[in-house]
C-alpha cells in the first residue's frame, strides 16, 4: 500500500475522540491506516509492532483472509435482518458454536454490540431473573474495586475505576463493592499470585450486611484488565463461586478481555477451572473487525425465562443490532480462524517465553511490578511525582515512535499481542521497552 503523510486529515477537529487526551492528539497525530498479521502502518509510512491486539480485541492478528471474506460474501447477501420477532441463519450458527465453546452448563448467547452493553445486558438478566423465580427483592449488584465493565451506567455504577464514575452523578442504586485484589506482597508474581484469597471473604461481609436475599449478582473480571492487569490470587475465584452459590446469588464473569483464547484457554472460566452463571464477552468474538457482543447465559437462567403464553415476549430487552448478519459472519469466520489455528493452544504454548521475556525488564529503571498471564502482560512503573500517569504515557509515545504499540493505563504498561504473535515479536516488544525505559525521565 503505497502510504504517506496526506493521509493525515486536514481537519482534525470535529472528532471529539473516546478515552482520549484530544488536545496532546491533535497536536501531534496517530493514525494508523493498514494493518496486516502483527503489524499496524502508521500515516507516516512506518510499521508498527501490534502489542495489544488493537484494543485487546485482534486475536487471530490483523486482515485475516477468512474474517474479511465471510463479511464481504455476507454484505452483498443479507445486509440487515429486524432482530425482533425476526432472525437469520447466521445468528442462530454462531450462538451454537458459541455454546459449544463455553463451559458446560452455559447453552445460550444473548447478543449485543459491544463489551458494556453485553454487560448492561448481563446485569438486567440477573434481576429479572430473580423476579422471574419470585425473589423480585434480589436486585442488588455487587462489583468490585478498580473493577472495569464499560461505559455505561451499570457497568460504571459495578465498575470500581474512580474516573469513570466520579464525573456521572449518582449512578445506580444498591451497587456494592468487593475489594480489588492488587497486593504489594504479590509484586513481581510470575502468573497468578498466592496471597489474597481472604480478600473473596469480604462478600460474607456485604451478605451478613444487606441480606443474601437483597442481592441479585456478583460481576467481576476473571482477571482485571483495564485497571492494569490485576490477577485473582490463587484460590480468590474459587471462593467467590463457593459464596455465591450457597447464597443464590448469581455470579459474572467479565470476559470482554479474558474470552478467546487470552488467558491461554478459550475462556478465563476455563483457565482458572470456575463455572460462572454468565459470561459477557465481545471484543475477540469478531476480531474486533466488527461490532458485536455476547452474553453467554446458563440453562438454568434461560430457561426461567421460558413460562407463560407462547406468544408473549420472555425478556424485555434486545437492540436492533443484535445478531446483525455482517457480525454474525465474522464472528464465525473469527472462531473458525481460532479453530483452524489451534490459537488458544498457541497462546498457552506462548505464555512461558512471555513471561521470561516480561519478566528480564525488572531491573529497568522505575519498575515497580510486573504480571502476566497467557498472552496478557502488564509493568507498573513508579508514578512522576505529582503527574500521576505521565511517565507511562511518555512510554507510550516513546514506544510508538520506536516501532511498539502498547498501551498505558494510569503507570501501568499493559500488553496483550494478537495469539499468532512469534517468538521474535516478543523479543522485538519486549527489546523496545528496555531502550524506553531506559531513557525514560
Ligand atoms: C472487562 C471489560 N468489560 C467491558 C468492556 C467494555 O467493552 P466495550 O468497550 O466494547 O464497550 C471492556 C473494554 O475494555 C472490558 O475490558
């Protein structure tokens, strides 16, 4: 592709960017505009090594032939079916084959368009599960600290990241929060950490505090990772599954990040041995090519919901892209390439070199922790005296410069490479940030 620097618009100011420093961006801009197997090109003509699998998203890497073919065939096709009292083939393929690659006990897909509405979708169907069953008093939701389940109320109001909620008023009503599980003694922990499974004990406390019956749902990440990569400590999630069950009260599993093959099996469900109620996932179902989420729900809720007459709608709830026909086809397409490729294997057989090679920069400067598990990795570095989060956005820029795309969150670097990425890539990436975090102020 023939590339250079007209690619830049020129006028940058009508774009009011997400989760963005809009004013350092438009001063100085980042556009990718190709991008091929592990790397991005940049509008300047450079390439650039995927570190994060775009926004955790690219799983089987980018421009997969399979993916851009079933979108393409599926456009000229069927562009749109209604998703209300209608559907299409493809809808009702990809929530089987979903079906077959969850857990067991998890038989159904509700599909949405993106990870916070797969969450909003998950934390209704917890309530009006309860309500369905006669326990209409269960509605309240428990998250968690530095918890992060998208942008909209409910996922902020579960969510535990201060700037995410501070700026919105009051957000839901009843939501509680467990402690987040990032201990110091834990620093430096190859994979999941041992200390921190009495942090699960605390939700006794919030039970003998609101009554088990006033409380409809536990929601958390198997592994928190837009706060930085915060692992469950060992026996953490095993803990919240054995409360949760002996109260009733639903648990969540968010696995917008953790799904597909990241953790080095197709869910963190699977990885950490835990059957959650629910699922929310989105991101690696359709290699971020095209919107689209799932909730991916038990029997036991789905089929609570099938009473009454049969002409009655079961659940008030739905959007009119739900189970588009051009996300259905690349969400096939996208688990067939992870299928064919044997990718979640991959990223597993992968975890071990990751984690040595993350690992060899605790003696670069400002490093104050470093995690990992599967093919997700993260380095915290000692925040600047009072500028928080600046010295980690300087890695950012720096790294980008030099050819890496990673990503910043507060002082955390977090990573998380597309599952096809080889051992010279992670050499590469990890390679780069030794020069930045060596020149780093
Ligand atoms: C765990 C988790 N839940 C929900 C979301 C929100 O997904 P989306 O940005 O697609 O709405 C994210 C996004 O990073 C996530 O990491």
């Amino acid at each position: 592709m023939a590339l250079d620097r007209k690619s830049v618009p020129n006028d940058l100011s009508a774009f009011w960017m997400p989760f963005t420093a809009n004013r350092q961006f438009k001063q100085a801009p980042r556009l990718l505009v190709g991008a091929d197997g592990m790397w991005y090109k940049t509008h300047d003509g450079r390439d650039v090594l995927d570190g994060t699998a775009g926004l955790w998203c690219c799983n089987a890497g980018h421009n997969r032939p399979k993916i851009t073919e079933a979108i393409r065939q599926q456009a000229g096709e069927l562009d749109y079916a209604p998703a209300f009292q209608m559907s299409h083939p493809k809808a009702f393929e990809l929530a089987s084959a979903l079906r077959d690659m969850a857990p067991d006990g998890i038989d159904h897909a509700f599909f949405t368009n993106s990870g916070s509405e797969s969450v909003e979708t998950a934390l209704k169907i917890a309530i009006a599960y309860h309500r369905a069953r006669g326990e209409g008093t269960r509605t309240r939701l428990i998250g968690r600290e530095k918890g992060y389940h998208g942008v909209n109320f409910g996922g902020i109001s579960v969510g535990g990241l201060v700037n995410n909620r501070k700026f919105f008023g009051t957000l839901l009503n009843g939501v509680d929060h467990l402690p987040h599980t990032q201990l110091a003694e834990n620093a430096f922990t190859k994979g999941v950490p041992e200390h921190g499974a009495y942090l699960a004990d605390d939700l006794e406390r919030k039970i003998a505090l609101h009554g088990a019956d006033t409380i409809a749902a536990v929601i958390v990440e198997p592994v928190a990772g837009s706060a930085g990569v915060i692992m469950p400590p060992k026996g953490y999630l095993e803990k919240l599954r054995k409360i949760t069950r002996e109260h009733g009260i639903l648990l969540i599993f968010d696995e917008v990040i953790t799904g597909f093959g990241r953790t080095g099996a197709a869910f963190g469900a699977d990885t950490f041995g835990i059957q959650p109620d629910m699922m929310t996932t989105a991101k690696g179902l359709t290699n971020g090519v095209i919107p689209m989420g799932a909730v991916l729900v038990s029997g036991d809720i789905h089929d609570t919901f099938m009473t009454g007459p049969d002409h009655m709608i079961e659940l008030f709830h739905g959007y009119t892209y739900s189970g588009n026909p051009m996300a259905a086809a690349a969400g096939l397409a996208t688990l067939e390439t992870y299928r064919e490729e044997d990718l979640f294997t991959r990223a597993a057989d992968m975890a071990p070199y990751w984690e040595e090679a993350l690992h060899s920069l605790r003696d670069c400067r400002h490093v104050i922790d470093i995690r990992n598990i599967g093919l997700i990795g993260a380095i915290e570095l000692e925040p600047m005296a009072g500028e928080p989060t600046k010295r980690a956005f300087n890695a950012f820029l720096q790294a980008y410069e030099k050819g890496i795309l990673i990503r910043t969150t507060g002082d955390i670097i977090a990573m998380s490479p597309p599952l096809i990425i080889e051992k010279e890539h992670i050499d590469q990436l990890v390679g780069t940030l030794r020069d930045v975090l060596t020149t780093l102020d």
